[in-house]
C-alpha cells in the first residue's frame, strides 16, 4: 500500500477512524512483526487486525532458530496481543486517558496529542510533518454504540483487538502467465540456500555439485522454505507432480516435496498429471553472468531499482542468527522505477493543460487549509524538480490490463526484434487517439529518439496519458535501455565476451585478452563511454575462468592457467586496485579502504617531484632492505616497509578471489557423466548454435526430445516405492514415468533465472514439435550480470 494512500484517512475529518487491518506478506511472521506493530500503534482506533502470510505455519516451525513452534500462527497472536496491549497502557499512561465507562465517544477534535514511537528503523520518511493519531476510542458515529456489545475488553477496560492470522500461499511474482519469480525481499528468496564451506559459492546459490545431497539438519533453509511454496503451489493448480531434480540442493528440495506429497498424492491418483523439473543454479553461472541478447536483461540493468524497504542491520528476525548463514542476503529489488516524469520535464509536443500544473493544483487545494501553504506556481516549480519521481512507474502496469501482454510478448524476442514491437504498438495507439505522427520511421530498427518522441506524442494529452499508461512505461523503459550509456555499454560487455569465447581455445590468449581488459579498466573514468570499469571486468574475468575450465585441464596452480599466466593476472588486479582505490570498493576489499586513499594521497604528492626532477625513480625494495641499517634512510625505509605491507595484503585478498575463480573454472569438472551426456548430445545436433545456448535450453531439448539424462532422479512417492519394492516382485511394478511424456511441464531453477533463458526455453519448446505441451518457468529470482557479482564477489559473497 503506497504511503499517499494513507495520507487521504489523515487529511480527512468525515471519515470513520479506522476499524479493520489487513496485512499481506511474504516474510515470517517474526520478521514482519515490528512493522505490523508500527502499522497498529499508528493507527490505534483498529480493532480487527487480519495477517495472511504466504509462508505456512510448518515452513515457520521448520526454519531454523524460529521463535515460533508448530502451532506457528495461533502463539504469534498471542505474542502481538501481548506487545499491542503493551504499548497501548503505555501511550494512554503518557497521555491521561481513562478507560471508558459507559459511552465510546469523545468531543470532537480530542485526539492524543503524541503517540508512542516505534523503531523507525527500516522505513521511509513519511511525506507529513505531523502524524495525529486518534486514540483507541476515538469515533465520529454514533454506531459505534452498537459495537460495544460485540467487543472484548481487556483487564484495563480498553477495547481488545481481535487478531487472526492465515496462510495466503500465492505470492509470487508473475512476469507473465508462464513466467514467474518469487518477491525479491520475501523470506524465500532471501533465505541461504548453502552453507558457507569449501564446496558452497555464495548463500544465495545452491552448493557446487558434489553427488552428495545435504540431508537433516545440514539443510539449507532456503531449500525448506523453497519445497513448501512449491508444493503449495501445486496444491492449488490442483496438480499430481512427478517430481525429476538435477543437483544436490535440487535433490534436496524434491526429498522434502516427496515427503509433503505422498499423503496428498493418494487421493488424486485421477488427477491431471505434471512434471516438475527442479535445477540448481550452480549447474550453469555462465548464461547469468553473460549479457544475453534480451530486451528485459537490458532493462533491469539500465533502470534504477526502488530502495529496499529494509535492511539486514535492522533485521531482527532468525535470518541474522541462522547458523547457515555467516552473511546476511539481500536481494536487489525487482521494483523497477521507469522515470516518467522525464516525459513532462519538457514542453509537451502538442498544447494543453501540462499533467505537472495539474497535479501541483491539486496538491495546492489540498494544503489550502494550511496559511503557510504555497501558491500554485511555486508548488509546480517544486514538483518539476523533486516529487517528479512520484510519476515512476513499473513494468506491469496496473492501470491496464495489457501490461502482462506486453510484457509476456518481448520476453519472448531478441532485443531488435522486441524494440521494433515497442515502436509498433506506440504507432497502433497514436493511430487509435488520432494523434498524427509527422516523423521518418527507419525500418528494421527501432531507435531511442524514435521511441523518446511517439512517447512525448502520446503524454501530450492527459486523457491519453491514462489511458495509455502500459505501453507507455513500457516504451520508456526500453527508450533509456537503448539510449546511452547503457546501449555502449552493453555492447561492450557482448562483444568482450565474444572476444573471450573466441580465445578459449589457448590459455595464453584468454589470459592475454583477461589481463588486458584489466589494464583498459584502469583509463575508464566514471563517465567514459564504451569503457568498462574495474567492477565490470571482475564480472569478464568471471567467465573467462568458467570458459577456460570448460577447455583445459588443471594446471599445477590449481587453476586452469599456467602460475606465470596467473601470477601476471594477479599483478594487474593489484596495480589496478593501487592506482583507483575509489572503483574499486569491494567486499574482499574490507578493511582496508582508508590504507588504499592514503596510498594514492602519497603516490599523487610525490608526481610534482618527479616531473621536476625530469625523470621516475621507481622504489628499489633490495637497495632498501640491504641498507636498513643506516641511520640516514631509517625514514625511508619505514616507509617502503608500510607499502610493501600493504601489496602484501592486497596480493592476499586477490589470492581468495583467485580461489573463487578456481572453484568456478572447476564447476564442469564436478559433473563428469553430465558434461559427457550433453557432450554426445550436442555431437549428435550438429549446430553450432546449440553449443552457445544455455543449460535451460538444452535441458528442455533434450526432455521434449526424451533424451536420458545423466544424474536427473526421479523422485517416487509412498505409494509408488511401495509398488517398486512389494508388488515389483510379483510383476506389478509401476514403472518409472519419463519428463517428456508430461503435457505440463513446471521448471523451477533454484537460485534464479534471467530474461534470456525465458526466450530460450520458449525456443527449445517450440523447436520440439510438441504444441501440446504446456511449460511454465520459475525461478528463485530474476538475476542480471549485477546481480550475480553481488552474490558472487559482492555484499552477498562468503567474502
């Protein structure tokens, strides 16, 4: 519920206080329970608080350190109870109210005059400078008398709220009806999904896999939580799953649905029948990592997320005591905000009353009560600069029931092709509103300034803003993502990873063409256009590895280059660190922030002397450590000391990310039977194209094609090992059903999903001859190349 909501209950002195709450959330109970406990002593006139959670009452006795047993939803009731009615006598102390005696009503305008503040902590600042709350048994309607009989009173005499709380399993992020990912901030999401040791990357992906799959209590919570939104999931599209995994965590998370299904499979042995295919996202980082051709990976990376709402400092919920967990996950916001007050911070392309005038006049009328209140044009000139965010807007809008339409139909399309549909349906809409569009269209490529000025064209008018508001935010969105410096740099990203892809064949040159990106990233300023920074070419460096551990064997340094090939690497990674500590703030860099500004302050103070002196004398550590001890250079030789100190530390951080890069360059090696089944599988494609598709197309390639695939299980049920091991004696065994007979095929990717593995399952899909077949695509989360830095080198690494 958006803040500008409330604000219409507070400025309005007709309305009825509010009676009833109702609180919908994807995070355990005890995560959200501050901020329902600041919604209610905001708003103490509530006297019916309703709270629906997607996380079960199972899931919550099952996570980890949990404050919450079995009978999850009943002691959170009690437990809010408790807390309300505690700072409900506090404020009513502070303030000098009575309890009521016989009548619920009080003078008009008798409101409390300061209200109890609960932790701020976490939340935006309210638009208000004055919040007057009304107290608990403030109304302005005499029916109310007739509710006193149907009320419970607490010991004080106080109106007692009546708490109740359900389980709403169906929040879900829908991109479109195939498509889905699960809130960014939900406890799901957010929760670790391995355990910080040698075999685990980060604890927002599943483990490296090994064959062993964790069992007991060495289970991740995230494989808790992710199998009961699954079977839920299932439950309500009234499905009987045949459950296949691939991957430990995976097999994991199919154990625990099997186990959650057996009982609900044998009543609805009748039932439509479905596969679930459940993958590991450590299976392939590359796809991830790369930057695809995809119009929606361009946009999640080109536009500016909305802040989070809170904060793993302010957490206090089981996450941070997890003992899974040695680092708190956060998870990017996939609220995107398409700043479309861009459209109205210019003249408009045709006349009319501006949307901004209109909507300062209404914001004028509504303080003209206050004498201090601005007059409109001064008001207007505000918005034009600051509350002009107020008109971002989102991918899927809500005004118009085609924002999933047109969403659904550009995941589906390469970027041109996409961008070209985006031009086609603005050029459809300013044909409906009869808006003439006097302007050269290119044909066969649809181009920013194209979309910048169809855009202007249709905002023109405010009645055809609204109505348009869809394919509006949607046009502008892939008008910035188009526009620079985001297109160069995208480019730049696609054609260096060509370039990589290229020399995979020769370890020199693919440390050769790593090594070099290092050293352009040192001349990339912050504003410069086709260069990519230091951060940018850890992410390159990234797939360099995994595309040399796909083609060459360990060397004796434990990774796939030679130890000079990686010495030089780590040279260049340190000197590039040395010489712009500022571009290069990362979490294995902790600590050692201020050591690296001085560094620089000293190596920028002594230039001057060396221009003067015509000439660079370069630090001769050997000449300084044989005369240590000589007075005359005891200064100096401190001082060499301390940057010597420093290159050594820096050389140990570099050495854990090399340890990273080992660890990615070895994922193939981990899964010999599976890398040779793909292997044959692709021999036997013959098409170049299939090799550069990734692990999602191949997979759903082979199934439609029912392929065997090595290392997928097949998860049975109660009923079906029963039948396997009583009744297979005798002959009447079941025997096991196969993924690709399945007409509806649900595939899950634990760890996340990205916009191009989206279009490249509709492919696999539509190149396997199967119309009959209907597959739905999940992931934990939708992952940009940003996203997976974070997690891998980033605030959400084991860094």
């Amino acid at each position: 519920m958006s803040p500008l909501d409330v604000v219409v209950d507070w400025n309005s002195t007709s309305m009825d206080p509010t009676k009833k709450m109702v609180v919908i959330t994807s995070r355990l109970l005890s995560d959200a329970h501050r901020y329902i406990l600041r919604c209610l002593s905001a708003h103490q006139t509530v006297l019916c608080c309703t709270i629906f959670t997607s996380i079960s009452e199972i899931a919550h006795s099952a996570y980890v350190d949990s404050p919450l047993g079995p009978d999850a939803f009943r002691e959170y009731e009690s437990l809010l109870l408790q807390d309300y009615e505690e700072i409900v006598r506090k404020s009513n102390t502070k303030d000098h109210i009575s309890p009521p005696v016989n009548e619920f009503r009080e003078s008009p305008g008798s409101k409390c005059e300061e209200r109890l503040v609960v932790e701020d902590e976490g939340w935006l600042p309210l638009a208000s400078n004055e919040e007057d709350v009304p107290s608990p048994v403030a109304t302005s309607t005499g029916r109310d008398l007739d509710e006193v009989s149907s009320m419970s009173f607490t010991q004080d005499g106080w109106p007692k709220l009546v708490v109740s709380v359900h389980h709403f399993p169906m929040i879900l992020c829908p991109l479109s009806p195939r498509v889905f990912v699960l809130p960014s901030e939900g406890t799901i999401a957010e929760s670790c999904f391995s355990n910080d040791h040698e075999d685990c990357l980060s604890p927002g992906l599943p483990p490296i896999n090994t064959g062993v799959s964790s069992d007991g209590e060495d289970i991740p919570p995230g494989a808790i939580q992710t199998a009961h939104f699954l079977y839920h999931l299932v439950t309500k599209m009234d499905l009987k799953m045949e459950i296949f995994s691939l991957g430990d965590l995976s097999k994991s998370v199919g154990k625990i649905l099997t186990d959650m299904s057996s009982l609900y499979d044998v009543g609805r042995r009748n039932k439509r029948s479905a596969g679930l295919l459940l993958i590991d996202r450590t299976l392939d980082l590359m796809t991830p990592c790369c930057h695809g051709d995809s119009l929606i990976d361009r946009m999640l990376s080109s536009l500016p997320r909305r802040e989070r709402m809170t904060s793993a400092a302010h957490t206090k919920g089981p996450q941070l005591q997890n003992k899974h967990a040695s680092v708190s996950l956060q998870r990017a916001p996939l609220d995107v905000q398409i700043p479309l007050g861009r459209i109205f911070s210019e003249e408009p392309a045709t006349g009319g009353i501006r949307l901004l005038e209109s909507i300062a006049a209404v914001a004028s009328g509504w303080a003209s009560s206050d004498p201090q209140s601005q007059p409109i044009d001064s008001v207007y000139q505000n918005m034009k600069h600051s509350e002009i965010d107020l008109l971002n807007g989102s991918f899927v809008s809500t005004d118009n029931f085609q924002g999933a339409h047109y969403l659904e139909a550009i995941l589906d399309r390469k970027t041109r092709d996409a961008a070209l549909l985006v031009r086609k349906w603005l050029q459809e809409t300013l044909r409906r509103e009869k808006i003439p569009l006097n302007m050269k269209i290119r044909p066969g490529v649809a181009t920013a300034p194209e979309l910048h000025a169809m855009v202007k064209l249709l905002a023109s008018n405010q009645a055809s803003f609204v109505r348009n508001k869809g394919i509006i935010q949607l046009a502008v969105a892939a008008e910035i993502a188009l526009s620079e410096p985001h297109r160069s740099r995208w480019d730049t990203f696609i054609s260096a990873e060509r370039i990589l892809s290229v020399s995979a064949g020769d370890s020199q040159n693919l440390s050769g063409q790593i090594r070099d990106l290092i050293h352009k990233s040192m001349l990339a300023g912050p504003h410069e256009r086709g260069l990519l920074s230091f951060r940018d070419v850890l992410i390159l460096a990234v797939v360099g590895y995994m595309l040399a551990g796909g083609s060459f064997s360990t060397s004796g340094s434990g990774g796939p280059f030679s130890w000079e090939e990686e010495h030089s690497l780590k040279e260049a990674i340190v000197d590039a660190v040395l010489e712009n500590p500022a571009a290069a703030r990362f979490q294995f860099l902790h600590g050692l922030e201020e050591e690296l500004e001085a560094n620089l302050k000293k190596l920028k103070s002594e230039e001057p002397k060396e221009a003067f002196s015509g000439k660079s004398t370069p630090v001769d550590f050997d000449d300084q450590w044989g005369s240590w001890d000589d007075e005359d250079t005891d200064q100096s030789s401190e001082q060499v000391y301390s940057d010597m100190q420093l290159r050594l530390e820096l050389r140990d951080r570099v050495d854990h990310i090399f340890k990273m890069f080992h660890k990615l360059s070895g994922l193939k090696r981990r899964n010999p039977s599976f890398k040779e089944g793909l292997l044959a599988f692709e021999s036997n494609s013959g098409s170049d194209s299939y090799t550069s598709r990734g692990l999602l197309y191949k997979l759903l390639t082979m199934v439609l094609g029912n392929y065997d695939i090595p290392g997928l299980e097949y998860h049975s049920s109660v009923v079906g090992r029963f039948f396997k091991s009583g009744f297979g004696r005798f002959g009447l065994g079941q025997a096991k059903p196969k993924l690709g007979e399945q007409n509806v095929l649900l595939v899950f990717v634990v760890g996340g999903i990205n916009g191009l593995e989206v279009r490249e399952a509709w492919e696999a899909a539509s190149e396997s001859g199967r119309p009959d077949v209907e597959l739905i695509l999940g992931g934990t989360t939708l992952l940009t190349p940003d996203d997976m830095f974070d997690l891998l080198l980033g605030s959400s690494s084991y860094f």
